[in-house]
C-alpha cells in the first residue's frame, strides 16, 4: 500500500477534539502496537506481508496508534509481556494468512499488554485472494473497537470511481479506499462517467453513459444487470441518492443550461427544483432531506447555494469565502468544498480544499497545493475524501479531520474522473 502522508496547515479544529481523548481514556498515551507475522510455512508468508503490511498501514491512517512493525512471532511462542512492557508496548497484533481454495483464511491474535492478556482470536474470509486489503481493514477495525476509539468502519466500504482509459472512453471501477483492490465493472468501450452508490448497502450504482443523448443507467453489482433510468439532451448526471433510495437529484440540461432535478425512482416522475437561467450542477441532500445543496453561477461565478425541495427558487448563499467555489459537501453545520485559488491561462490552476461552519465564521484550509477536488464527508464526519490531480496522474485522498492528517493513495496509471464511496 503506498500511502503519502501530510501534517495538517492548522492545528485548531472546531470537529471533536475529545476524539483523541477518547482514544486515551483505556491508556495513559495514544496506545503502542506492534504488528508481528506470525506464518509459519513458506507459501503463506508472501500472503501474510501484504495482509500484515495493509494492517500497518490501516492502522497509521486511523490515527489512533502510534504503530510499530514487529518481526516474525508464531502463534505458538510464550507472551513475554515484560519485554513488552520494556519497549512501552501497549498492544500485540500476530497475524498470518494462507490461501484457502481461490480465496484467503486469515488469523489476527490481540494481546493487551498492560492487562497480560489474549484480547481476542479471530478469522478472516475472502472468496477472492485479490480482495486481501479488506482482510486488513476488517482487523484494523477490531483492533480499533478494542480501545473504543471513535468509528474506522468507513475503511471497509467500497470506493467506486470512473477511470479515464483513452480520449472518450472511461471504465466503472470499484476499490478499496486505498486503490490496492481495483475490480472493472463497466468496460464496453464508452464515455461512462459520474458513479453513484445507489443504497447503503452498496449492491448497486447509477452512472452516466454516453450514447447518441447522456442517458442514466441503474448497474447491479451481483448480477450484472444495467437498467435505464432516463435520458437528457445536454447533460445528465445523478449528484445524490435519497437515504431510502427512492429519489434522486439529478443535474439536467434539456434546455440547453444546466438544472437541478428531483427523481422519483418508484413512478419515473421528475420535479425542476431550480429554473435558473445560467448553471446548477451538482446537487446533495442536506438538514434530513428537507433542503438541496448545489453549485451555481448565479453570482457570476461558482459558489455553493441551498434551496428547499417545494421549486420555490428561494436560494440561499451557504459560502461567503472564495471565488471559484465547484464542489461541495456537506455534514451536519460543515460544508467542505473545493476553491479555486489561482487563475493560470496556459497553467494547471490551484484548488484547494476549505472547511467551514454554517454556524459561525469559522473556516480553515484543508489543504496546501494542487488540484483537489470532488471532497466527499464519511459517514460520521470525521473524514474527508478527495481526488487530487497531478498532470495526468490522480490520487484518492484521505483527510482524518481530527487528527490533523491527510494522506494520499495513487492511482498506479490513469485519470480519475469522479468517484463515490
């Protein structure tokens, strides 16, 4: 797992400081672990490092540990919980790994040093061997529930992004957050673009693909099923899925400019939320579904807006810092969003990614350079993805708001157009 780390520009967060203290409450100090290979043949060992190296690697990105990487330690060896206690270890993680058929058995054992115990002993299943990360994130959050930090569960969902594969033609990818497991979905050749997990249970996507109009597809990851949604002149993208699944907000262009729309999935009907005669793109639900997010030029230049789901136009300006505001997010009072910051005719421009409050002035700075956009907030809140764009090259970011700490995951080869998780 190749992972580029970045200390935060701002120390200060109005997010949940007590985080970390709820990390401390079960130790002294930010708890110590040591990851140990604990395989004991040959032909397990290659299968154990990248299950053991994935660990560490979850591990360093929960920012609840201070980690180290231990040698090789068999199930069978006597706790010396002594000289652990002389290295200043709190915690032990042995684990090792072995193929079983077409997929993977793998073992973690948990020592908690300061109480001279065995935590726990627990397996792990894969049907694929190419899906070893998940092994990995599913023991990073057992170790992490063990010391009752606050939620990783996000490290065990699915990315699913539109990767760029030649001039008008991308493919539907479906990842870990890392990039390490990438499986190709949708491959026929085409323009097909803007992925969107379809439920919580992410069985299912929408995305867009290009055919003589942009027309809206319905594709199930278990049965390879694609169904037809609709279909708009101009553009047509789906920006967010109701927590039900039963409607949808939809960027449409049947007049030639850009609108927000709301789409019913049950009956097939549709609703104009804005009628704006310049761009509204990208919209997301927000205060429990009553109200929409979205992005417009309605101020000459794009910022982030928020109107009701009854059409009424009434619109309310959500961002009062930067000039060139193209995506957005929102959790809760926060919104994070993506700023260009630079005006290069014949260069890469700058965006970079702010936070704010839609209850104070507060605002802080996310991130330092670069192109970094399409922020998306976990679950909980307490992390950021992003896409950062190097030339031709593109990344996943992770930000662990936190904890003051972002990090970067490559794409081995290609141009990340969209993504969701």
């Amino acid at each position: 797992m190749r992972i580029l780390v970045f200390l935060w520009l701002g120390l200060s967060s109005l997010f949940a400081v007590d985080a970390t203290l709820e990390v401390v409450k079960k130790f002294a100090n930010m708890p110590s672990i040591i990851v140990e290979d604990s395989s004991t043949r040959e032909v397990e060992r290659g299968l154990t490092l990248r299950v053991y190296k994935m660990l560490v690697g979850d591990l360093k990105v929960s920012s609840h540990f201070n980690v180290q990487e231990g040698g090789a330690s068999s199930f069978d060896m006597v706790m010396d919980y002594g000289a652990y206690r002389q290295k200043k270890v709190d915690l032990v993680a042995k684990v090792k790994a072995g193929r079983e058929g077409s997929g993977i058995l793998a073992e973690l054992r948990l020592y908690d040093v300061n109480s001279g115990d065995s935590v726990f002993a627990k397996s792990y299943t894969v049907a694929r061997e190419d899906r070893y990360p998940f092994v990995a994130h599913k023991m990073a959050i057992d170790i992490n529930n063990y010391i009752k930090a606050p939620s990783i569960d996000w490290m065990n969902r699915f990315v699913v992004l539109s990767k760029y594969t030649a001039p008008s033609e991308s493919q539907i990818v479906v990842a870990d957050y890392t990039l390490t497991f990438q499986n190709v979905i949708i491959k026929d050749g085409r323009l097909n673009i803007f992925p969107k997990w379809a439920n919580e249970q992410q069985d299912a996507i929408y995305y867009t693909k290009y055919l003589t109009k942009p027309t809206l597809f319905r594709y199930n990851l278990y049965t390879g099923e694609s169904r037809k949604i609709t279909e708009s002149e101009g553009m047509l993208v789906a920006s967010d899925v109701s927590a039900d699944g039963k409607k949808l907000l939809l960027t449409m262009a049947p007049h030639t400019q850009s609108d927000i729309f709301l789409f019913d999935t049950q009956t097939g009907t549709r609703k104009q939320l804005t009628r704006y005669p310049g761009i509204d793109v990208s919209a997301h639900f927000i205060e429990d579904e009553r109200r929409i997010m979205f992005i417009s030029d309605r101020l000459g230049y794009p910022n982030v807006f928020a109107t009701g789901l009854d059409g009424s136009e009434t619109v309310e300006q959500m961002v009062f810092h930067g000039r060139n505001n193209n995506a957005a997010s929102a959790f809760g009072q926060y919104i994070v969003y993506s700023s260009r910051e630079s005006s290069n005719e014949f260069d890469t421009n700058t965006f970079n990614l702010y936070l704010v409050s839609t209850k104070s002035d507060y605002i802080r700075r996310l991130t330092a350079n670069g192109v970094n956009q399409m922020p998306r907030f976990s679950q909980d809140g307490e992390t950021v993805m992003y896409l950062k764009h190097n030339g031709a090259q593109s990344a996943l970011g992770v930000i662990r708001l936190n904890y003051n700490k972002s990090y970067l995951f490559p794409l081995p080869s290609g141009k990340i157009q969209s993504m969701d998780w």
